[in-house]
C-alpha cells in the first residue's frame, strides 16, 4: 500500500488534534509523526499565531486553535468525499474489456491562472516551478512545492480544494477561488505601494 504524502494542512491538523485535551511536547511528536526538529518548528508556528498555548510542558488548543482545526477537519472530510466521487466515476465508466477509464480532473492550476492575470496587468513577479513570488508574497501550489511554511513572508498555499493564507499574525483558510482574488488584491495593493515610494 502507497501511503500518501502528508502535506503541510495534514501535519497541522495532526498536531492540534494531538492537543485537544493537552499533552506534552513527546507525544504530539510520536503521534504526529515528526522528527523533533521539525516539530519544534511547527510548535513554534502554531504558538506565534496562538492556535496552542504552553501550560508547564502540556500543550493545549486556544480558542481559534479549536476553530481552526475544525476548519481543517472540514478541508479533509470535502478531500476525501472528492476522491471518493472521483472513484465512483472511473468505476461506473468502464470499457467492454473492463479497463477502466482514466478520466482526468485537470483545471489551470491556480499558478497558471495568477501567471495570466500578473502577465495582463503588467504586474512583475518571478515563477518557478509550482510558486510565484510577486512583490512581497509566496504564492505556492503545494502539488507541485513545497511551500516555506516558516518564512515570515506573507504566503498563499493552494491545496487540492482549498488555500491557506498566512501572514506574520494570522492564518486564514478559505476556498481556491478566494485565494486567487486574495492574491491578485494583494499583489495590486502592494504594486501600488511599491510605486508610490
């Protein structure tokens, strides 16, 4: 069996339900699944934007830790009732010598789609493979990259379904099409800022 790799919405969400009801740094480590240097980085992540709060070495979930946990757990459940319907499609097309059909589920991916947009509103950005950086932000598709979930850049991380907003003092998830807007917006806010100086 293929396990598939975690990516950076998983190994949260791992983390804050290890947190539900406190416990210790160790233990969010083996049932997390993380090497301990990773971990602590991810600790520290989650402490700077108060998602968990350190108690004497127990570690529990803050209120917006709560919230943004079911927020992930939604994100998974829609992930895997998605893959779900993806298979029940390829299973009931089948061809009479019971092959089945590999139907693709391709859209522009939403660095494609911000390519075209930068391009037509002469906004200067850099592209690499899976990642676009436009002025001071990352815009990540986390398919193709692995984003710099660290850096203190304001960054957009596209999942399969959804995005990931992070800045310095927040984090925010909300659909593809609004992480789209959300950079053209931003990436037109801080152009004009960049020009006015």
């Amino acid at each position: 069996m293929i396990v598939a790799k975690r990516t950076t919405a998983d190994v949260i969400r791992d983390i804050l339900s290890c947190c539900v009801n406190g416990t210790k740094k160790t233990n969010i480590m083996y049932k997390a699944n993380l090497s301990y240097d990773l971990l602590k980085k991810y600790m520290k992540l989650l402490e700077d934007y108060r998602l968990i709060y350190n108690d004497k070495g127990v570690y529990f979930l803050t209120p917006k830790g709560k919230e943004f946990l079911e927020a992930l757990n939604e994100y998974k459940e829609h992930k895997e009732k998605i893959e779900k319907i993806k298979e029940k499609i390829s299973d009931v097309i089948e061809l009479e010598d019971k092959q089945k059909v590999s139907i693709e589920f391709k859209t522009d991916s939403p660095i494609d789609i911000l390519e075209n947009v930068f391009n037509t509103l002469k906004i200067p950005f850099i592209r690499e493979k899976g990642k676009i950086e436009v002025n001071d932000i990352e815009i990540y598709d986390e398919n193709i990259s692995r984003p710099k979930l660290f850096a203190g850049k304001k960054s957009l991380i596209f999942g399969e379904n959804l995005c990931i907003y992070k800045t310095p003092e927040e984090v925010k998830i909300m659909s593809k099409e609004d992480g789209i807007k959300q950079a053209i917006i931003l990436s037109i806010k801080n152009g004009e800022k960049i020009e006015q100086k």
